[in-house]
C-alpha cells in the first residue's frame, strides 16, 4: 500500500495535535514532518511526544527541515502562517489542504495563483457533517426565498480569533448563492440601538465565543408560523482531522488544481 506523506503545521496546537494523532492511526497514512512557529517551545520535540507515542518525527520551524520528507501539508493555522507555507509548497510541488480561515480577498487570490502550481484544497470546515449540511441549506434556501429571514448563529471556544467563523461565512454563501445574492452586499454581522424593521433581503450572523466550544453552527429560516432550524454541532476536531485525511486522499492523483470538501464528497452540481 502507497502511504501518503503528510506534514502537519501548527503541530503543537489544538488541532496540531488531533492530526498526528489521526495520521498516526491510518493506515494509508504517515507523518512525514511537523511544523510550529519560530520560537515555539515545542521546536525539536517528538511530534507525537504530549500523546506518549513517538513518531521519530520532530517539530521544525524551517520549511526545508520540516517539509523534506511530506508530499501534503495539513495547515490549519492563521493566514500569515498558511501563506507563508503556501509559497514553499507551490515551488515544490507539495500538495496542501488547507483549513485556515480568516483570509482576505488578497489571500484567497494567492491560493488560487498557487493551485496552478499544485493540487490543493481549501474549505473552511473539513467535517464530513458540515459539508453535507452546506448541500441541505442550498436546498432549503432555494425553496425559502420568500417569506422567511434568515439567520446563522455560530459558537466557537475563547480561543478563537476570527468572527464570524469560516464556516458561518461558508453557510452565508452557499444561501446567497441560492438566492442569487452577493452575500458582501446583504450580510449584516451586528445590531445594536435603534435598527428599525429587518430587511427582509438580508442575511444575519450571530456570533457566541466562550469556554472550549469546538464549534456550533445553526441557520435559522424564520417564516410566519413556523422556523426551521439546520444545525451542525462538533463534539470533537476528530472529524476535522478525519475530514483532512479524507481530502488528502481525494488529491493524492490530482497534479494541481483547488478544489474543496464538495469536490471530495461529490456534492457539487
């Protein structure tokens, strides 16, 4: 069996560490490098060290270290780190799956010139669930686009620095497209005083930040006499993680290219 040679940035994260340790159990699957930030005290330790599983594979900060052996890279670190990763993987031909959020439309521009120069997928939540709840709200969005308002309320963990959350943002495109709106133009991300009467045409985010919620994301389609709710809830980054490895091997024999979690589920169309 042809094992898939992975790296992992931000190794010694959250997700960091969810990652390893779902490589670590694949068996398609090794991990073929780490990654952390200059100066991270986890520099030069075993990737696999916090779990008490070695992986004889140590966390690097230079690119060249870390990247030698890794023919994909699973980044979901902040924009700055991922774009910095990004320019070394295009020019070697490292293929990335990215689930950073938070960038810009310089940002997404640059993933996009990068693709054309490697395989690499690019989705704001890697979850199986999540994905295919985006294929049911482009569903339902289609036939309530009339006579209901709709909301996306989203929870994520203290630590999170973004908001509203990738995916949220996700959920709001994939209805506005449905609708045939551009959700720049019809988001309203706050409220706060004297709004007057809501805008039927608008498309409203709610955002909660607390404890070690690993995500919740709900739309709301309030009609007269009755609501619809379409909810995700993750327990758990395990499904991030399995999620990733999912998307790793849908472009194992993709040569370049961007594509995201719809293209690996088929969900497109």
């Amino acid at each position: 069996m042809t094992q898939l040679k992975i790296a992992v940035a931000g190794a010694s994260g959250r997700m960091g560490r969810m990652l390893i340790e779902t490589i670590a159990a694949a068996p398609d699957a090794v991990l073929a490098g780490a990654l952390d930030r200059e100066g991270n005290p986890f520099i030069g330790s075993d990737a696999g060290a916090f779990s008490g599983q070695l992986t004889g594979v140590v966390i690097q900060s230079a690119l060249d270290k870390g990247l030698a052996d890794a023919d994909f890279l699973i980044d979901f670190t902040r924009p700055e780190g991922t774009l910095h990763h990004l320019e070394y993987c295009a020019a070697h031909g490292i293929k990335m799956i990215i689930g950073t959020t938070g960038f810009d439309d310089a940002g997404k521009a640059a993933i996009r010139a990068a693709a054309e120069k490697t395989a690499i997928l690019f989705a704001p939540n890697m979850s199986i669930g999540v994905n295919v709840t985006m294929k049911l709200l482009e569903m339902a969005a289609k036939n309530f686009s009339e006579g209901y308002d709709i909301e996306i309320i989203e929870a994520h963990h203290r630590h999170k620095v973004d908001a509203p959350s990738g995916t949220a943002l996700k959920m709001g495109e994939v209805i506005a497209d449905a609708l045939g709106r551009d959700l720049k133009e019809c988001a309203v991300y706050g409220r706060e005083g004297v709004t007057g009467e809501r805008d039927p045409s608008t498309i409203g985010f709610a955002t909660v930040r607390g404890g070690d919620i690993v995500g919740d994301h709900t739309v709301l389609f309030a009609g007269i006499g009755e609501r619809i709710e379409i909810s995700h809830k993750s327990s758990s980054r395990v499904s991030y993680a399995q999620g990733s490895l999912r998307a790793a091997r849908f472009l194992a024999d993709k040569p370049t290219g961007l594509y995201d979690m719809q293209d690996v589920l088929g969900l497109k169309g």
